[in-house]
C-alpha cells in the first residue's frame, strides 16, 4: 500500500480463509476491508457466515462487489 501510495485497501475473496486474511493483514494500523463474494464454496448458508465473520461487504461475484467499489468511489 505504501509503494502505491494507496489510502484505502480492500481483500476481495471467496472463502472464509479469505475473510480471515484481510482481518490479519493490519501493518499500518489500518484495518483492510474485506469484501466476500459468493461464487467460492457450495454452501448455502456462506452469506450468512460471512456476515457472522464481520464481512464488510458481501457480492453475489466479483463483477457485483467492482461494480459497488466503483459507485462508492465516484
């Protein structure tokens, strides 16, 4: 993030482990946000244990969640 001089930083993902990463990666004292799409594992309770897992965003597939960080940047 330092080299890009990037602000904001966000770990688009489709597994729990994904989830998990994002949480984890914490070196400047800025917490990366996570964005779990669901076209990963075939369970049909995975939005629910995102959320439970304190996903900041949750996309029905990648396009979705780059679509939404898209509007929100405009």
């Amino acid at each position: 993030m330092e080299r890009l001089g990037a602000v904001r930083s966000i770990y688009i993902g489709d597994t729990p482990d994904d989830l998990l990463t994002a949480r984890r990666y914490d070196p400047s004292g800025e917490k990366m946000l996570a964005c779990s799409v669901l076209t990963g594992l075939a369970d049909p309770d995975l939005a629910k244990r995102f959320a439970g897992m304190g996903s900041d965003m949750i996309a029905d597939n990648v396009n979705a969640a780059l679509a939404a960080i898209r509007a929100d940047s405009a």
